[in-house]
C-alpha cells in the first residue's frame, strides 16, 4: 500500500512525458555531507522514484575515506576535499545515457567539467547556486590564499553561468548575488525534503523546549560561541551538537566542562532524524547560511525551530510562520528567554505550522523540478 508522501509523488510527478526525461546530476558534494550535497541526495530520492533514468555523478565518502577522483585537503578545513575527478571516466558516463538535461550543482571541477562535457552531448545545463563563497573569506582564508581563492570561483562561476541555460538558488539573497555576478536570470526554486524524513511517521513531541539540538558542519560560520554561551547561561536547558569540522575540539572540550552539553559525533541521516524526534528544539545560528535546510527538517519532524535571521530560509515568509527566529542585535541566549515563557499550546501551535508549511514547501519544489526538467529537456 503506498503512504500518504507517495501518493503525493504520483500525483505531482503526473505529467507522461516526464518520465521518460533523461536527467543527469554532477556535484562535487558528497550525499548527504553538507547541505548541498543533502539538497541533491534528497531531489535524487524523488527523481530516482519518477523517472526511467537517473545519474547521479558525485564523489562519495565509504568508511571515512573519498572517493571518485584526487582528494586534495579544502583550504582552511581538513574536514573538507576538493575533489578532481576522472574527466574521461565523467565523459564515458554522460556519452552513454544521453541525458536531456544536467544539473550542476557546485563551482568546483565536477561542476566545470560536467558542464563542458554536457554542452558537447547537447545536454541542456542547469546551474545550481547555493554558496557564498566570497562572504566565507575571511573565515576560512587568509589574505593572499583568500584571493586566489576567490578568483578561482569568480572564473568558475563566470564559466558555468555562461555554459548554464538556467541558473537557480534556493533563497532570494543568492539569486540577486547570481544575477549581480552575471547569471542569466537566475530563477528561485525550492528545497526538497528527504524523502524519509517526509515519509516517517511523527514521533509526538512534549511541547516544552527543555533539550535542544544543532546540527551542522561544525564552522566558523554556524556560530557555535553562541551555543556554547546559550548553554552556560541556561544550565536547566540540556544542548546536544551533532555534526563534524574545523570545530569539533572546541565541542569536545565544551562536553568536558558544561554538565548540560552533550557533543554527539557525526550522525547519518537517519540518525539524525531520530535525534531530532528525540529532541524538543533546533536552533541554527548561523552568521552565514545560504538556506538552512536542517531546520527545514526540524520544521518536518514538528519540532520548534529556532534560526539566526541571517539563514536564507528566513526568507520565505510562509516558513518564517512556522519558526522562532533570533532578531538582529539579539543572541541564542536571550532569544531562549523569550521562548521559555511560551506556553505548551504556543508552541504546538508554531510546531504545526512549521510541520504544514515545510511539506507545503516540498511539494511546491518538487512541481517546480518537474517544470523546470520539462521544459529544458525539450
């Protein structure tokens, strides 16, 4: 008997020509390892269900160790690979299932290379958007390693917009960066949920915000102080951290010496579904994040979602309807004075309509792919 998501699927993906589309996906994010690579492992899990042919070129991560190319240590995060794939090995691919269309997802050498090749098969090319990578500079970078940096994804950015047919981002903010840097008109899509994420059952939840989860690359960028802060200055509140980085020492020894801190390690995706229906809130807050999907997830699980205003997902204001968000000039820790005085029924009510409008969402996203592969796969 199919569930309530499949049935969905079926009737979103209704269009007979579309399941014939041949749809490749070229990303130098691993499944699951970031959001970028979430966001496609997660689209991929619906095409894979709707369509006759699906390729999914991506480097993959068995039992700690890279795959699918040279891994060459991100600059500034060991964490982290900048991957170099086979090129003849990614051609011998394309050439053999013809795709109608590609999507790109990143600016590194998978994305470049799997543009080249596409445009030589007559694939038509779309451009996935979805990181700043200029803002994260002065986080990760010093001067002169900052700027080669740069010039090498303004070059491959430039290259790809130009190779593109279409370029799109998940969040308004990136898709006036895009077009301010050159793209074609680039377009907002959505973002899709994990299929299993969508697919489980709910797992009730107290309606008190007592134990509190993050989960993410542990970065510069998520603002983790502001956590480790929360936590000191809420010690009948329990936090629990979930994710791998440049950061996780600072976690570790945050473990050590906060009673109320409890660091969890990398988790799968399933796992941390579970986590979050273990937990009673998610907080994200981020000095940069280009959408947040993590929260997106939360909202899905029916969990409260507390987000920075910096994350893209702020800006959808039908999520924003579902979620607590810090207001500039404020922090985690204050903002948690404000939500402690929410009584059980606010809170369900916020965790409702976060749950409500995040399958809105995924649903949305996913009419919005079947139209865009449609039309470019013409």
């Amino acid at each position: 008997m199919m569930t309530k998501l499949e049935k969905r699927i079926a009737r979103i993906f209704n269009d007979p020509n579309f399941k014939n589309t041949k749809v490749a996906i070229v990303s130098d994010a691993a499944p699951q390892r970031n959001g970028v690579g979430a966001y496609y492992y997660d689209l991929g899990q619906y095409l894979e269900i709707a369509l006759k042919d699906l390729l999914v070129i991506a480097p993959e991560i068995k039992e700690g160790k890279w795959s699918g190319g040279i891994a060459v240590q991100m600059p500034g995060d060991p964490t982290q690979k900048f991957m170099i794939p086979n090129p003849f090995r990614m051609w011998k691919q394309i050439r053999q299932q013809r795709p109608n269309v590609i999507i790109v997802a990143t600016p590194g050498l998978y994305g470049v290379f799997g543009s080249i090749i596409g445009r030589l098969s007559g694939a038509k090319i779309l451009v996935g958007f979805h990181t700043w990578f200029e803002k994260l500079t002065d986080l990760y970078w010093g001067k002169v390693q900052g700027k080669v940096n740069l010039y090498y994804f303004k070059v491959s950015n430039g290259l790809l917009f130009m190779l593109g047919h279409k370029v799109f981002a998940n969040s308004e903010h990136m898709v006036d960066i895009a077009n301010q840097q050159g793209a074609k008109q680039c377009e907002l899509v959505g973002t899709p949920l994990s299929f299993d994420f969508a697919n489980a059952p709910l797992v009730p939840g107290t309606n008190e915000i007592k134990n509190i989860l993050f989960a993410g690359r542990l970065a510069a960028e998520k603002n983790l102080e502001s956590i480790i802060q929360a936590a000191e200055d809420h010690p009948e509140l329990n936090f629990s951290v979930i994710g791998d980085g440049i950061q996780r020492g600072m976690m570790e020894d945050t473990a050590v010496k906060l009673a109320n801190f409890t660091y969890l390690g990398w988790k799968s995706r399933i796992e941390l579904m579970h986590e979050i229906d273990r937990h009673d809130a998610l907080v994200l807050p981020s000095i940069v994040e280009s959408f947040g999907t993590i929260a997106l997830e939360a909202m899905s699980r029916h969990r409260f979602t507390i987000v920075s205003r910096e994350c893209g997902i702020t800006q959808w204001p039908a999520l924003c309807e579902g979620m607590s968000i810090v207001d500039q000039g404020s922090n985690l820790s204050e903002h948690l004075d404000k939500v402690k005085k929410l009584t059980s029924d606010e809170v369900s009510e916020v965790n409702s309509l976060g749950y409500k409008r995040a399958i809105e969402l995924n649903d949305w996203s996913l009419e919005l792919w079947q139209k865009l592969l449609l039309q470019y796969s013409e």
